[in-house]
C-alpha cells in the first residue's frame, strides 16, 4: 500500500521500463520526488516531445525527427551500399563505429514464427521493393547471429536472388550474438571483413 496514490501511479508508470521492478520504481520515484524535481520535470518533458515527434523514417525505417532521416538525406554517403538491421539500435551501433558509410534499411524485428513474427510483419517486401527500386551494387545483411537472425538472413537471401549481391558480417559475431552487444573493435572486424552469401 502506497503512500499517495499518485506516487502510487508514478511508480506503476515507471515500471513500463524495462528492468525496472516494484522496488527500483519506488527508488525511482522518491528520489525524483525528493532530490530532483528539476531534472524530473524535464525528463516529463522530454519524455513527450520525444513520444510524440519521433517517427520512423519511411525510408528507412530508422527512428526520426525529420523525414526522412538524416542518413537518407546525406548525400555524401554511398547509395549503392546498403545495410540491412532489425533495430534502429543497431544502426547506433554501426554508426558509432565509425566504419559504414552507406545506408540502412530497419526491419521490424527478426522472422519469429512463435511470436507471430513472419515476413510482412518485419518488412520484408518493403526492403524488397527499395531494393529494386534503388538498385544498390550490394546489400549487406547485419543480423543477429541467433536462430531468428538465421532465418531471417536466410529468407532475405532467396528474396534478394537475382536482384543484388548479398553480403552478410563475416567474423567476430559470436554464434546467439546480438548486434547491440558488440563491442566496437569486434564490430569493426565484422563489417570490415563481410563476405558474399554462398547461394
Ligand atoms: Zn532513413
């Protein structure tokens, strides 16, 4: 039993969080309540206009503020390279590597039968039809190296036959890794070193 209901509805809302339990929210909370109202009303702040602005790019689908994105708009980045991810959080990831200087194109996740994940609900006839609509030199496939990655790469592989040469990350992406946990150097050699998918 809580306190105040409100402070009550402040931690039930901090727990959409993910990691975030009853008790870190109620830590949470107090100490927004207690020791930083400031910070805390900014956050409520930022937390809306982020929520509310922030779309997927419809290019691209990475998450934007503008459309499309800045990536799509840099011209200076090479149009026949393009790389395919299942997140926008990997695109963060392979942009802080400093290594690719093409564009992306963001599934919605990777093909889950179990979770009713197939292939319209991930995108890929989108991805199939930029693809032929941009004709990129190649198109390389980022994903996770996890049996859903797997699939996924696999689907894209025959989907993309014919059409564009499909390279996928050669090494250093331990087998069940995801891309997000990669550290940088690993990361690097992986997109440095891809190789053409054998058909
Ligand atoms: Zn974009």
């Amino acid at each position: 039993m809580s306190i105040s209901p409100l402070l009550q509805d402040l931690e039930n809302a901090l727990r959409c969080l993910p990691g975030v339990g009853p008790r870190s929210a109620a830590r949470m909370a107090l100490h927004l309540l207690e020791r930083d109202r400031d910070r805390g009303l900014n956050l409520a702040k930022t937390l809306q206009q982020a929520l509310t602005e922030i779309e997927y790019c419809e290019r691209c689908r990475n998450l934007t503020e503008i459309q499309p994105c800045r990536i799509c708009q840099d011209d200076s980045r090479d149009q026949n390279l393009l790389c395919v991810v299942s997140s926008p959080s990997d695109i963060l990831v392979i942009e802080q590597s400093g290594l690719f200087r093409g564009r992306y194109h963001c599934l919605a996740g990777l093909l889950s039968p179990l979770e009713g994940l197939g292939a319209q609900e991930i995108g890929l006839a989108t991805l199939y039809e930029r693809v032929l609509r941009e004709k990129p030199d190649e198109c390389l496939v980022a994903l996770a190296s996890t049996v859903e990655g797997e699939a996924t790469t696999h689907q894209i592989v025959m989907g993309l036959e014919g059409s564009v040469c499909v390279t996928r990350l050669a090494q250093g992406v331990p087998v069940g890794g995801e891309l997000d946990h990669l550290d940088i150097s690993t990361l690097s050699q992986a997109l440095t070193s891809r190789t053409e998918v054998q058909r």
